[in-house]
C-alpha cells in the first residue's frame, strides 16, 4: 500500500514512533493513541513496525550480502557515481543491484539524492568580504530557467538557482542575494539578455559591465565558417565542370561545356577571394583586440578604437549581402567592446609607477604568450611557452632580484581583466549530462550537488591543475576530498535538524500516561494509504495488534 510522505516526520520522528508502537505491542487501544498523538493511520503504523522487523531480520542475518548495505561507502559509491561517473539513477540502481546492494531502487536512490542536496546551499557564504568578478549565464532545463553565476578567476560558482522566469526582477534578487552573502562586484561579464543586464545594472547601478566578445563577433566567424564551405563546393565545381569539358564529344557541346566551365570558374574565385578577404580581416580584428602589441606595449582606448573603426569599415565594404546586418550591431556596442581596455590603461599606469617600462614590456609579452599557451595544442604550445620563457629572461636581467615580485605582479594585474564570460559554458557544459539523463526534469537539489561538487573536486588538467575552485577562490586547502565533504556536511545538517525537532516531539513518557482509547465509529476520518488522522474500528486494531 502506497503512503503520501508528510515531510514534517523526519527519520528520528519515525524512529520513536516505531519505539513506541514496538513497546506497546499486544495493548488495547495504544495503537489509536499513538496514531493519534502524530496525527497518522494506523495501517501506515503497522507498515512501520513491518519494516522495523525486516531491517533488525537484515542487521542480525548471516548472510553478507545483506549486511554490506549498511557499509559506510555504499553512500560514496552513490554520489560518485552520480556526480563524478554523471551516471543516470537508474544505472546506479542496476550497478547496486548487481552488486548486491540493499536497497537499491530507483525511488530510494532518487530520495536519498535530494536529500543530500536538500542539506546543501545554492548560494554560497563566505566569513568576511570578498571581491569577485561575475560570469552569468542562463541554461534551460526544459522551460524552466537554470541562474548561474561564477567567480571569473577561481571558476567558482557562487549562486546557481532553477528560476521560474528569467526577468529582470528575478536577476535582481539574484545579484542581491550574493550582495547578502557578502560577495562585493567589482563587475560582470555576459552576453546581452535583456533581463540579466537590466537585474544587474538594477542590483549593482555603479558596477562594471562587460559585453562578452564571443557573442559579439560570433556572427562573423560562422559566416567565415559558411563562406568556406561555400568555397569548397564552388572548387568541386569547377573540377566537374572541367571533367565534362574534356569529355566533349563534337564541337557544338564543347563550346557549350566551356561556356560552362568558365562561369564555374568565375564563381570559385569569387568564392574564394570573398573567404580569404574575410579571414584576413578577422585575424586582424584578433590581433586589434588582444590586450597588448606585438612589441609588448598594452593598448590603450583610442589605440584599438582608431584601429578598430576602419577595420569594420572594410568588413562591410565587402561582397555580401549578410555582412551589413552583421556589422550594423557591432558598431553600436564598439563603446562596450572597449571597456577592458579602459581597465588595462589603469594597469598600465599602475605598473609604471613600480616596474621600469623595458621590464614592463618583457613582462607583458611573456603574459601574453603564457595564456595563448594553455589554449594551444602541441606545436603552437611549445611556441608559446618557448617564447615566454625568452621574454622571462630578459625581464629577469633587468630586474634581478625583484624579477620573481614583479613577475607576480604583472601576471596577477593583466589575469584580472575580464573580456569575456566563455568561463560560465564550462558550468553549462557540467551541468548539461545531468539535464539530459533525467530529460530535463532537474531539481534544486540536484543543482544543489552539481555547485558542490564544482567548488570542491580539484581539477585534473589546465593551469589550475590539483586546485579546486574554492581553493582558488579562498587561498585555503580542503581538508578532505569533496566525496568526504559532502557526507560531513549532510550528516552536519540532519544532526543540526534532529536537535531543532527534539523539543517538539511528543516524549514516550506522554504516551505511556495516555489513558485507553474508547472505541471510534465505525468509519475512518483518513483516506486508506494515506497518512492522516483516524483508524479503524477498535477490534481490528486490537487483532492486527496481536497479529503483529
């Protein structure tokens, strides 16, 4: 028979209700106080002591496979396989059953799971203040929006909430809560939502907002991208046509078959030419909007605007009618394209008041080829880190003794300019197998657990390789792995619960000096199978009393 859960009864609240019953088994009219005393039914009473007497025939069994179930890292094996394997509920509940596991059903599975994430904040405190840069984004679960925000240099996330719309109020609450948690913004990145932005200038009217590059000039690299298969298709063309022209029998179909390759001939290179005009446009535009020269000079404002102006000037001059509307918009936000380069004309400054500016030159280019090298694969990288170590080493001969502090120094300031929140897709791309093995169908809890894991698992590759997220984030190293940290703080959080329900749970002293019960009426004030107040008749409790 199926029960709905009232989630008021906790586990300790059943344990003593089950003290209780198991105590005055045999005692007329007992059963109908107790039920009465937790507002429950009697067959939902008589399920528990059911089930207390199979758990206690399980715990006193000789058989092994039974008693494993109570082993401490069944419940790792859950959430590893959950979280870090990104396994279904139902594969882990096949993985238990073929190892024996009790229980094992996907319902437990799935209760435990929430359970766990119920004990787990989705948006994180911090003791004192601290300042962090903003990555938001949004992710769909279904209909329903996913929040997301992250620290833009540990990758932490610091608030992730499953929403019910994604306005500009709900952002607003939001940014404000993060505020509550005492985080301080010193700006964020994302693309242009309209009620992300408009939450954000809402919660914070002063901060810094940056527009996300890669939505921005996104547009014109899938055009490049489609102008190139185009180029291929024209090319293969042009090659048929060729092949049909040399195969021309009488003079009549080779004029006709030249005629056509001509035209096939024409449409390659104007295929061709309209690709390779605009790959070359767009390498400059990189190189325009790196952060600093080939010579190591950091750009300034009016640097990359006077560069930048005619450069989309060019890209709209070209032959294709897509491109006006492409550039149209970029134009209108080339204020907010130059924001990070206000920030690197500050650091500038900065760094110049310390470092001589030789240092500053060598130190800045030895940056730049440091950070291309960790997006780089193999030949490129050995470039890459090649040439930083060059520029390190001028850098340490003119500075000497002070090369490591300097070195420190530039590397921290130009690490904290933000130009683009691609940071928050690797949150989305975390977030998205859980999405797909339960259809869309996630939970707070479940995110709960996702944001959890995140913050406390070290990273494996990459520059912040062995680091997790909250490491990077604190300055402190994890006590333990995040497996470990999870159980603690969940067995933390029920420990903290069964403390607050202790004062008002009706004590066995009460119950023992309840007086019997007269007989009730002969129907029941509760639906069968579900637990709510009333019982049965009287003799009925009496003879399934003695029957139990």
């Amino acid at each position: 028979m199926k029960f709905t859960r009232r989630p008021d009864l906790d586990p300790q609240t059943r344990i003593q209700i089950v003290k209780l019953a198991w105590l005055h088994q045999g005692v007329y009219g007992k059963m109908t106080e107790i039920a009465k005393a937790y507002h429950i039914s009697r067959t939902f009473l008589y399920q528990l002591l059911f089930m207390a007497n199979l758990q206690l025939e399980i715990l006193f069994s000789d058989d092994k496979r039974l008693v494993q179930s109570t082993q401490p890292h069944v419940a790792q094996l859950v959430v590893l396989l959950r979280l870090e394997g990104r396994c279904s509920i139902a594969s882990i509940s096949a993985i238990l059953k073929h190892l024996h596991y009790q229980p094992n059903s996907v319902g437990f599975l799935s209760e435990q799971l929430q359970s766990y994430g119920r004990s787990l904040p989705s948006t994180l405190s911090m003791t004192s203040q601290k300042f962090v840069f903003y990555l938001s984004d949004e992710i769909f679960a279904i209909q329903a929006p996913i929040l997301v925000t992250i620290d833009a240099q540990s990758t932490t996330i610091l608030k992730i909430e499953l929403a019910s719309d994604r306005s500009a109020q709900t952002w607003q609450a939001h940014f404000e809560a993060l505020d509550n948690h005492l985080f301080c913004c010193l700006g964020m990145a994302s693309d242009r939502g309209v009620g992300l932005v408009a939450g954000y200038q809402a919660a914070l009217e002063t901060a810094l907002w940056v527009c996300d590059y890669f939505h921005e000039f996104q547009g014109l690299f899938n055009l490049l991208h489609q102008l190139e298969k185009k180029a291929y298709s024209a090319i293969v063309k042009e090659d048929e046509a060729a092949h049909k022209w040399d195969n021309a029998k009488s003079e009549a179909t080779f004029v006709k078959r030249l005629h056509q390759y001509e035209q096939a001939h024409q449409a390659c290179e104007q295929a061709m030419t309209l690709y390779d005009e605009l790959d070359i446009l767009l390498s400059l535009l990189r190189e325009t909007l790196q952060l600093c020269s080939p010579f190591g000079r950091l750009r300034t404002v009016d640097g990359v605007r006077s560069e930048l102006t005619p450069l989309l000037e060019m890209l709209a001059a070209l032959n294709c009618a897509a491109m006006a509307k492409l550039i149209k918009p970029i134009r209108g936000h080339i204020d907010d394209l130059l924001v990070p380069f206000g920030q690197v004309e500050a650091i500038h400054a900065h760094l110049l008041e310390v470092v001589p500016q030789d240092a500053v030159d060598f130190l800045v280019l030895a940056w730049h080829h440091d950070h291309f090298s960790h997006a780089s694969r193999a030949k490129q990288k050995h470039y890459h880190q090649h040439e930083r170590q060059e520029w390190l080493a001028f850098a340490e001969g003119l500075l000497g003794d002070k090369f490591e502090e300097f070195k420190a120094l530039v590397f921290e300031k130009l690490d904290s300019i933000v130009r683009a929140s691609s940071l928050v897709e690797m949150v989305n791309s975390l977030i998205r197998p859980y999405l797909n093995s339960c259809k869309g169908q996630i939970t707070q809890e479940t995110l709960n657990l996702i944001m959890f894991y995140h913050n406390h698992h070290r990273y494996k590759s990459g520059k912040r390789k062995g680091k997790a997220p909250m490491e990077l984030l604190t300055g402190e190293t994890l006590e333990a792995e995040w497996v470990e940290l999870l159980l603690q703080q969940v067995e933390q959080k029920s420990q903290a619960n069964r403390d607050v329900s202790q004062a008002s749970r009706p004590s066995l002293a009460l119950i023992s000096t309840l007086q019997p019960y007269p007989a009730p009426p002969s129907t029941s004030l509760g639906r069968p199978g579900v637990e709510l107040p009333g019982a049965p008749e009287a003799p009925q409790e009496h003879s399934e009393a003695k029957a139990a």
